[in-house]
C-alpha cells in the first residue's frame, strides 16, 4: 500500500536498504543524465538571454530614432556668462543679439517707523488690513486683532499673507520693529517710487494703542523689475528671467553689463547618437566575444561568430568617414570631432548616412534579435520536455523503490520467520537427543 514505511534490517539479519540503494542509484543514471542535459541548456539558454537582450538594446536605439529630430537643436552661446545666459529652442531663429543689462530684478523690504524696546514685551493690536500691489491688482490681506508678543503679529501676518508677504523682526540697535518684504519678487510687476510702495498698510494698525506706518521714505530695499535692452528697445520683467525675448529665446540676467549671444544650430544630439551607437553595438560586440571565447560555452559556434562579422561589414562609411575607430576586440570608439565637423559642413550628408545605418544595422540588430528568442524559446521547450521526461522518471523510480522495500522487507520476516524455525527444529533435536541419553 502507498505511504507505507518500511524498516531496514529490523531483525538485524538482512541490510536490504544498502542493496536498494545501489539498486536505485543505477536506476537513477537516466534522471542523472537528463539533469545534466538540463543544466547545460540553462547556461545556454542564459548566455543567450544576455546576448538577446544587447541586440535588441542595439535594435531599439533604431527603432525610436528620428533623423531629423537629432538636427534640429539650437545653441545660445553667452560672451559673458558671468553677465547673462541664454537657452533657445528648435525654432529659435539664428542670431547675434548685443544686450545691455541694466537693471536687475529685487525684492521691497520695508519697516515700520516704530517699534518696541523689549521684544518680549506683550503687546495688543487692533483689526487692519496690508495691501499688496501685484501691478493690475491689489490684493488685500486682513489680520484680525490680538495680543501677544512682537512675534506672535509675525506669525499672524504669515498666516494670513504668507504667500505673497514675509513678516519678520528687525533690530535698529534701539527698537524692535516689524519688517515685511516681497516673498517672490515675480508676484509684482510694479516697483518702489518716491513716497509708493509695493506693500502698504490699510486701515493702519494701532499697537498698543499707537499707529504703526510703514517707513516709505527709507526702504531696505527697493521693488525693482529687471531690465535689458537692444538697440534702443527696453524690455522689463518682474524676474531676472526674460521669456521669449525672440521665439524660443530665454535669457537669465546675473548681474549688469553687456554681453552678446549667439544662436545657431546644435548638432550635439547628432554626437550623442554616435556615442549611444557605439556603446550599443560594444555590448553585442562583448557578448559575442565572451560566448565565443576559448572554452565558452559557443566557441566555433558559426551563428554566434557570425553576428560580428555581418555587424562589422555594414560599418564601412563610419570608417571612411573617421566616425568611429575599432578596437583589438571588434568594439567602437565614437570620434566626436568627426562627427561634429561633418555634421556643420554637410547636414544632409549625415543625415543620409545615419539614415542608412539605421536602414542596415537596425534591420539587422531587429532580425537577429527576433531569430535569438526564437532559439531561446527552443532551448526552453527543450528544457520542458526534459523536466517532464524527469518528473515521469523520478515517479517510476519511486513506485519501483517503494515496490523493492515491500519486497524486501517480506523477505526478512521470511528469512526471520525461517530462521526461528531452524532453531526451535535445533532446539527440539537436541532435546530429542537428551531424551534418548544423547548426553551421558
């Protein structure tokens, strides 16, 4: 019966597990075999994984690629740096624009004309309201009535005004004053002027029973919009950042001065390609050499050796045109100068050759990689066939073992059996004897 447990050599007379074993261990040379098989189609079927998986690296970088798009880049060169910098995009035109900037952006930062001499000093302040001039608008922000200390108003004009309005404590080395000041300077398009300011007070605060006004006269620091000019053309903006000056243009000003910027066209994506193919093709290139290396696992394997070989003849006007240098192992190294020089003096010429790579190896890179899944796709029916082929094997042995102790252990009880019989028939003949005065 199934699940039943048989002990060896019980009686102590028969060790029938040790012949089982040696028994089943032949039986076993089969499912040893298939196990071995198994395990080399596993280091096949890994090694090829890998390569699979560098070919269709090489095959996508082609599959995504868009010629025209890697032309169409602008450049916006700075003389100054230090002065201004400047980004265009594919539509910004190519220009040389001389620019002056005169005035940087700024933040208004204001403080009351009174104060308290002890900062922990309680304090009490009645209902009023602070106006904020974004330039078309007002925006007007309450602050309810309280008490506390200098930094309890602080924090109760943060509350409310917080996003447009930062209240803090300034120290003249005699009082305790409140300060307010812009919080993001591009909130406002409108500046400080004689007597105006940015940030004001409605409905003036009473502390302690004492009006508060803001010292409009002497500002820490003046609302200032950024400004550039061209020619005789000014251009303002609430930043240091200045948007679509011409289409696509944005400069950033860092201090004043002048500078010139440059735009022309960029071809760096062209470059990057060029680097982004070599690092491609040299992973398939160092897989295929560490496959087919002395004493890897397909060495003199013709389909393996043969994808160098059919990538390295569709490289001919790479070298003709100095792209790309080869090293001792067959991998690529990008020539970047090239590529830059040919890109600037003949677009269309590289145009046409990155089209033709991509028609060629690209192709290739994609039929290769199809054709490798489908060998591993193979290797892994195989592999199936084989787990099945074992899992049957592995069942029929332990039917077989399971079949063997039953036997096995049968012929112990006989031999058990047939022993204590042998010694009672002993027993009863040497008692016969003694009967018959066998002893004297």
């Amino acid at each position: 019966m199934a699940g039943e447990i048989y002990f060896n050599n019980l009686t102590g007379k028969f060790d029938w597990g040790s012949v089982i074993d040696q028994i089943i261990k032949v039986k076993s040379l089969p499912l040893q075999r298939l196990s071995q098989e198994a395990q080399q189609i596993q280091a096949r079927q890994s090694a090829l994984q890998k390569l699979t998986e560098a070919v269709r690296g090489l095959s996508q970088s082609f599959e995504s690629l868009n010629v025209d798009d890697l032309f169409k880049g602008k450049r916006a060169e700075s003389s100054d740096s230090s002065v201004l910098t400047a980004t265009a995009t594919e539509n910004t035109p190519n220009v040389t624009l001389n620019i002056s900037v005169n005035q940087l952006a700024q933040k208004e930062v204001l403080i009351t004309t009174q104060g308290i001499s002890d900062i922990n000093a309680n304090i009490s302040w009645d209902y009023f309201r602070i106006a904020y001039n974004t330039g078309p608008q007002y925006l007007r922000f309450e602050i309810s009535s309280g008490s506390g200390k200098l930094s309890d108003l602080v924090n109760a004009i943060n509350n409310v005004a917080g996003d447009k309005i930062v209240a803090s404590i300034f120290y003249d080395g005699s009082q305790y004053k409140l300060m307010l000041s812009e919080k993001d300077e591009g909130a406002s398009t409108a500046e400080t002027g004689s007597g105006t300011t940015v940030i004001s007070f409605e409905d003036f605060p009473y502390i302690n029973g004492q009006l508060w006004d803001i010292d409009t006269s002497n500002p820490l620091q003046q609302a200032r919009n950024a400004q550039i000019s061209m020619g005789s053309t000014n251009i303002t903006s609430p930043t240091n950042r200045f948007e679509n000056i011409i289409t696509g243009l944005n400069v950033e000003v860092k201090k004043t001065g002048n500078a010139t910027i440059n735009v022309r066209d960029d071809y760096s994506k062209v470059a990057s390609f060029f680097n982004d193919f070599a690092k491609n093709y040299n992973a398939v290139i160092s897989q295929v050499n560490k496959l087919t290396d002395k004493g890897a696992i397909f060495q003199g394997d013709y389909s393996m050796t043969g994808i160098k070989t059919e990538l390295s003849r569709m490289l001919d006007e790479l070298f003709a045109n100095d792209f790309v240098n080869i090293k001792e192992d067959g991998t690529l190294e990008a020539n970047t100068s090239a590529v830059n020089s040919l890109a600037s003096a003949n677009p269309q010429k590289m145009k046409d050759i990155i089209s033709r790579l991509k028609d060629t190896i690209g192709a290739y890179a994609l039929r290769t990689s199809t054709t490798l899944g489908s060998f591993t796709n193979d290797l892994q029916s195989r592999l199936d066939r084989i787990d099945s082929r074992a899992r049957e094997l592995g069942e029929r042995l332990a039917k077989e073992e399971e079949k063997l102790r039953l036997e096995f252990a049968k012929v112990e009880v006989f031999m058990n059996k047939a022993q204590e019989t042998m010694a009672r028939i002993q027993a009863f003949m040497v008692s016969l004897s003694d009967m018959q005065g066998g002893k004297r």
